[in-house]
C-alpha cells in the first residue's frame, strides 16, 4: 500500500515539474524572464535560460519561436519540442 501511495506521488510531483504550464498555455519569450524561461522550456537550464535574456535585449524581440536556434547552445530539436509551450506575443 505503501509503495502505491508513494509512487502516486512521485508521478504527480513529476508531471507538475515536466510541465509548468497549464495546458493550452504558451509563454511568451519576448517578456519572461530567465528563470521562467528554464522551468518552461525542457531541455533548457537557468545558463541556456540567461543567454535567451541577453541575446533578447542584444538583437530585440524575437519574430518567431524559431529564432530561438540563434542562441548558441539552442536547437532546433529544443525548439520543435517546447513550440505548444512558446510564443512571441
């Protein structure tokens, strides 16, 4: 029993932290800031996070999701994966 219990938890403390947004929700990459960025983005830690920030405010607003493999570090693999989760506006 206990085992069941323990596992039901788990799962739901992973599915909470695989998916930080509701579902249908996206984020805009345009305004959010680093650390939402890395909690939203799969594939992507705090320092990934903080080089979509600077080359944001370096080169401006992004157009598209996909100019997210402009950052280094960034491709598109990552991108195609989170796109339901991202926007620009």
């Amino acid at each position: 029993m206990k085992k069941h219990l323990f596992a039901a938890i788990l799962l739901m403390l992973m599915a909470q932290s695989a998916n930080a947004l509701p579902p249908g929700e996206r984020i805009n990459i345009n305004t959010a800031d680093a650390a939402t960025l890395a909690e939203v983005i799969d594939g992507v830690g705090l320092r990934r996070a903080e080089a979509i920030v600077r080359y944001r405010d370096e080169n401006g607003a992004f157009k598209d999701v996909l100019e997210l493999t402009n950052v280094k570090g960034i491709g598109e693999h990552t991108v195609t994966q989170n796109q339901d989760r991202l926007s620009v506006k």
